[in-house]
C-alpha cells in the first residue's frame, strides 16, 4: 500500500486553501440570481404558542445582535421570535 507523504504543514496548507476555495464559490453561488428574476422574501405564515407562556411568537425567527437597522427591519416585517446571544 503506499503512503502519502503528507506532514502537517502540508495538510495545514492543503486544507486551508481547499476551505478558502469552498468559501469563495458558496459565495458566489449565494449572489447568483439566474434570469434576474425578483428575490421574494420570505413571509410570515403563522403565529406559534411558544410553549406555556402562551405567548404567540413569528415563524420566522432572527438573530442579528449588532446590527440596529436589521433589527428593526425585522421588527417592522412582524418578526417578534428574536434571539441574540453573545455566542453560540
């Protein structure tokens, strides 16, 4: 059987460029808009029992925690299922 040789700067290097690579075409693939067509965003289908609060809460949940003009897009589009946290 043969053996790669392969040490640990190598495989360092090989995986960091193979990672960069996929982030670049991920995102580009992301910004594609075939045929121009309009981007529709998504809609509010439902409100939710979150648990037994009782409170009714968005399908549609956000999480931006630094950004303040997302948030109050969010908000403005009937989003009220918002989660920021530090880290995850």
């Amino acid at each position: 059987m043969n053996q790669l040789k392969l040490n640990r700067r190598k495989f360092i290097r090989n995986s960091s460029l193979g990672l960069l690579g996929a982030g670049i075409q991920g995102n580009e693939s992301m910004m594609e808009n075939p045929g121009n067509k309009p981007v529709s965003l998504p809609e509010i289908k439902e409100y939710r029992r979150l648990g037994r609060t009782g409170a009714m809460v968005s399908d549609i949940g956000s999480g931006e925690p630094y950004s303040e003009s997302v948030f109050k897009a969010v908000l403005d589009s009937g989003v009220n299922f918002v989660e920021t946290a530090e880290s995850y």
